[in-house]
C-alpha cells in the first residue's frame, strides 16, 4: 500500500492543481448550481484549504501510545483505513462537502466511490478528473452520477463498502442509517439544520444587521449553516428589523456570475415552490410577512425567489421548525437570554447557533448553553472553517464530525497493538500468580 505521507503528496497537488483550476471551476460551480461567484471562489478555497489539511494528515495521522501496566511491555494504538467508503454528497457545496469526505477518505488509505448530487453532475466529474491529474492510481476514487436513490442504495448495501459518508436531506439519511445499520457499516451523516441568531440588546448593530443578512440570504439560503431564525431581544426588535428590511429590499437578484449580484436562483423548480409554500404555511400559522413572498420572475429564467422576512413569529411554528431551504428568516422575539437559549435549543436540528452581545457573561452563557455542533459569538451562522469539526446534535447527524482531526474518525478504525518483551506470560488485570489453577 502507497505510505501516508505519499498519499499526503497527492492531495497536495490536488490542493495545487485546484488553486490553478479555481477560476475555471468556480466559473462552472456558478453555471451548474447558481451561486454568486464570490461564494462559488469560496466554495472552491474551501476544498483547497481541506486538501491541504488533510495532505498534513499523511505525515501526522496520530496514533497514541500510553504507559501499560506490566514491566517490558509497551502498548499502541494505530488507525487503520476501513476499505471501501461510499461518498454520497450534495449539490449545495459541490466541491468543498465532497472534500470534506472524500480527502480524509484517501489520506486514510481507503478506495471510495463517490455520487455527486445529479444536480451537479460535471463538477462531480471535474473533481475527480483533479485527483486524476494529480496522480492517484487508477481505481482509488470512482464517481457515479446518477439520478434517484438506486444507485445510493446499491453503494450502501454493496458487500464490500464498509463506510458511507452521506450529507442530504434528512429523509435519505435516515434511511440510509437504518440500511447501514442492518448490514453493521459505519455510517456518517450530516443533514441539515434550522440555525439562528440571537441578537440581543447590547449587540453592535450594525456588525449584526450585516451577519444576519449574510448568513440568512447568501447562497439563497440554500446551505446547511443559514440562518433561518433570528432571536431577537425586544428592546433591539423594532430598529432591526426596520434596518433589516430596509436593506433586504436593496439585494439584487440574478445572474451570480455578474460581480453586482447578491442573491442568485434556487437550485430548481421543486425548491422554488417548496419555499413559496412555507411563506403561505408562514401566513396561514399568523406570521407577518415584512418583506418578500414571491417568486421573483423578472430575471426571466432561474428559479429565484424574493428574499423574505417573516416577524411575529412564534417558536413552535412550522416557519420555525422546519428546514425550508431558501431565503425565508423568521424572526421571534424574547425577552431574555434564558428564553433566546430555550428558543435556539427547541429544534429538532442543532447544527449551528450564534449570538451578538458586547457582554462576556452573556457571550460564554452562550458558548455553554446553545446546543449545538457549532457556536459563534458576534458572527453570523455559517463560515466553518475546515480545521474543526463540522456537523451537529439531534435531527442534524449521528454523533459524527466532519472536518478537522474528527473527519478521520468515520474512514479509519483503530487497531490497538500490545507488545511483551518480558519473555514470561504477563496477565493483565490478574492478581494471582497461579495460572489456569496451577502455580507458576
Ligand atoms: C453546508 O451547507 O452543507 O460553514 C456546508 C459554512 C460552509 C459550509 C456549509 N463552510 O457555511
């Protein structure tokens, strides 16, 4: 088998080659799933900035070892790669989800079959051409590209794919779970989320309006992170929301690859409509539209939608509870930072959670309190960053992390290795010198 640090050397070049290709590739990120361009660059650093990281993996990849308990004897434990990986990712981060998978998988010293999104087909096959021109021997990484759930379904219960890493809807990930759990595969999931930011009232303003705009209306909401409740202290409430339709109405939609752009479509026709059904759903709960609600058709092609807001909202709304997957934020308020803890953690995702305070006591309240896989104090929800761990408690994955050291975890198994140099039977946990009865 090819050692870790030549591995490691592989996806430094595919790290290279991508930072060459970042133009081409964001340029064709924007074309095949509609994103702005400065977050399609950002979507391509992402995966470079991983392919790195996990390069460093193939000098590193730590083991431990520990003192034992006998003389002349001397323990370790080491990580293994599991075999074959079956890589099922999404269409909304089509390079940088994928590397989050897909990089550890091969430092780790696995083969893996990856299935991009069918609605991201090329870049799926781009990528991989990468790790091609890289010099990765034929055969490590395969892709599928496949509409339906057929072709998921033979990966996962494939006899000889021992882990599937999957980020998705929480229906397939579920589903796949309960496949994988039958057949004893590791399994990794990430599925979503419900995010929100709490402002309270000693915020800077400005610096939240800004987040809140960002993390609600960049990649039309269309990411895992995105925020789609703002808890808002009351005294704060009236001017910020004033503030926050005021510039809402400002955002131009359309073609993200025009630099002017700020909101580009939704991925496709089933999304569009999917989001303009919870605004009615939104409406029909008691919720008042500030801003939004629309198709927006006056770019002509595209499947865009107006950015909305929603206040007088209530906690335990459909609005509130369920991942829409747009640029719909509805907006609670609460009197408290107790109650906004409450409000953040009554979901049934826990993915990322932030707050604005200028308070210490509030801020690490805060760290302590919103149960989630990610925290952030005076940023908005999204913006991970590849050296921690990504994913989240409850409905938003299994107990697993992407990202950082974490990311081995799911593609590697641990082997722990005991050696005795005494020469003489040394009994662990035994008290007695007798052995099997008789003495030694
Ligand atoms: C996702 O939406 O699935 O933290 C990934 C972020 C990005 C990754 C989002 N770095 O928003």
């Amino acid at each position: 088998m090819t050692p870790a640090p030549r591995r490691g050397e592989i996806l430094y070049r595919v790290g290279q080659l991508l930072q060459e290709r970042k133009e081409q590739l964001s340029q064709l990120l924007t074309r095949e799933m509609g994103k702005v361009i400065a977050e399609a660059r950002g979507d391509v650093q992402e995966a470079i900035d991983m392919a790195f990281y996990m390069g460093g993996e193939g000098r590193r990849m730590l083991g431990y070892t520990a003192p034992v308990e006998m003389p002349n004897k001397f323990g370790m434990a080491v990580r293994e790669p599991v075999g074959v990986c079956a890589i099922i990712t999404p269409w909304n981060f089509p390079l940088a989800v994928p590397s989050w998978k897909i990089f550890p998988a091969l430092v780790a010293g696995n083969t893996l079959v990856y299935k991009p999104s069918p609605e991201t087909p090329i870049l799926g096959i781009e990528f991989v051409k990468v790790f091609e021109d890289a010099g990765l021997p034929a055969g490590v990484i395969n892709v599928i590209t496949a509409p339906g759930i057929e072709v998921g379904q033979a990966l996962v219960r494939h006899p000889k794919v021992k882990a599937i890493s999957f980020t998705g809807s929480t229906k397939t990930g579920t589903t796949i779970a309960a496949e994988a759990g039958k057949l004893n595969k590791k399994v990794s999931l990430e599925m979503g989320g419900k995010n929100a930011i709490t402002v309270l009232d000693d915020a800077n303003f400005d610096l939240a309006v800004n987040a809140i705009l960002w993390s609600a209306f960049g990649t039309t909401g269309q990411r895992c992170t995105a925020c789609s409740r703002l808890i808002v202290q009351k005294g704060i409430a009236p001017k910020l929301k004033e503030a926050l339709v005021e510039r809402t109405l400002k955002l131009k939609l359309g073609d993200g690859l025009l630099p002017t752009t700020d909101v580009g479509p939704l991925i496709n026709k089933v999304a569009q409509s999917k989001v303009h059904d919870y605004v009615g759903i939104g409406q029909k709960e008691g919720a008042r539209l500030l801003v939004g609600g629309k198709i927006y058709s006056d770019y002509g092609k595209g499947f865009f939608y107006e950015p909305t807001l929603f206040d007088n909202v209530t906690p335990s709304m459909r609005i509130a509870q369920e991942e829409i997957f747009g640029p719909v934020l509805s907006i609670i308020e609460v009197g408290s930072l107790e109650e906004a803890v409450q409000v953040n953690n009554e979901s049934a995702y826990g993915l990322s959670s932030s707050i604005f305070t200028e308070n210490v006591s509030a801020a690490f309240t805060a760290m302590r309190d919103l149960a989630s896989g990610i925290v952030y104090v005076n940023h908005g929800t999204t913006g991970a960053e590849i050296q921690f761990p990504f994913g989240g408690v409850r409905g938003t994955g299994n107990g697993h992390r992407e990202a950082g050291q974490a990311a081995l975890e799911v593609f590697t198994e641990w082997k722990s290795i005991y050696i005795d140099y005494s020469g003489r039977l040394q009994r662990a946990q035994i008290d007695t010198d007798s052995i099997l009865g008789s003495t030694s």
